[in-house]
C-alpha cells in the first residue's frame, strides 16, 4: 500500500507528470521567456501581471494595472494613462484612461 510520502515521491519522478516551475523553477526562465517568475505553479512576469504585480499574490484593484511591478490606476495616472507608459503631454491630464479628456 503506498503512503502519501510515496505518492508525491512517485509524482515528482514521472516523466509523464506535467513539469511546474514550483518543482522546476527554471522552467520559466527560459531563453525568450516572457513569464520569468513563478507563482502558485504558473510562470508570471511580476513586472505586468495584474493578479501577481511586484510580488506574487498582489493584485491590481478594478481601474488599475501593473506596470514596471506597480499597481497604478490606469484612469487617472498622467504617467500611465489609459496603458503602461502611455504618458499625457505637458499641461494635460488624464481622466478616464484619455489625456485631456472633457
């Protein structure tokens, strides 16, 4: 009779098992990998991913997105107005993901 000791051993060696990054962790980062991290099994990239920004299991609130491993709103941030980087010009500012909008 096999023990759960024996199971996860068993599980863990079978070639047919599908390879995690929690028990491979290179696996996401391979070469022209966009998701370098792992969280929860899943390769993320902390930098973007809006349910693991900065750090795994930060989520972005509703209106905000994750950008360079920030979570900012995405409606209002002159910096990141309406996407990540999307920058509003001098003097102008950002409501409702649009710059300078009326």
């Amino acid at each position: 009779m096999l023990n759960l000791s024996m199971i996860r051993v068993l599980a863990q060696t079978n070639p047919r098992a599908p390879a995690t990054c929690d028990i491979f962790p290179r696996i996401c980062r391979g070469k022209g990998s966009q998701r370098p991290d792992c969280c929860r099994k899943q390769c993320v990239n902390v930098m973007t991913d809006n349910l693991n920004c900065g750090q795994c299991g930060r989520k972005c609130k509703f209106g905000e997105g994750c950008c360079r491993g920030q979570c900012v709103s995405l409606m209002y941030d002159r910096n990141h107005c309406g996407g990540c980087n999307n920058r509003c010009k001098k003097r102008s500012f950002c409501r409702y993901g649009m710059c300078s909008y009326a």
